[in-house]
C-alpha cells in the first residue's frame, strides 16, 4: 500500500468512530424537526466581527456594532 492510500483509510477509520462514538446525535440530527442552526449562526456572526475587531476597541464599539443588526432583524412592516 501506498503511504496515501494508508492516510486515506486512517481517516475513514478515525471518521467512522467518531461517527459511532455520536450516533444518538446523528440520529437525532436527521430524525428531529429541531435545529440549533439559528443559534449557531448568530455565534458565528459575534465571533466574526470579535475576530474583525480584535485590538481596536471596546465593549462600547462592539455594543454598537450588533445592536444596528439586531434591530434590524426585529423591524415589521
């Protein structure tokens, strides 16, 4: 066997334990009508611009930048 042919399978070893390690989660993943999906974009969306403003402001320049977004979001027409 190749070097890469022995990395490829070791990854699809390491990717099926994983798998079967968190099979309840996968489950219910696909069975469940729920999701977290909203909440883990609005996590993804604090970190990205904590990670933009890293070094230049503070908790007040954050506050200002996600409170225009959210209000945003909640306005109805």
């Amino acid at each position: 066997m190749t070097l890469r042919l022995i990395l490829v399978v070791a990854l699809h070893e390491r990717f099926a334990r994983v798998l079967h390690r968190d099979l309840d989660a996968v489950y219910n993943a696909i069975e469940l009508p729920w999701s977290n999906g909203q909440a883990e974009g609005q996590i993804n969306r604090l970190k990205t611009i904590k990670r933009a403003m890293y070094g230049r402001a503070g908790p007040e320049l954050l506050r200002a930048r996600m409170l225009p977004l959210a209000q945003k979001r909640h306005h109805t027409k």
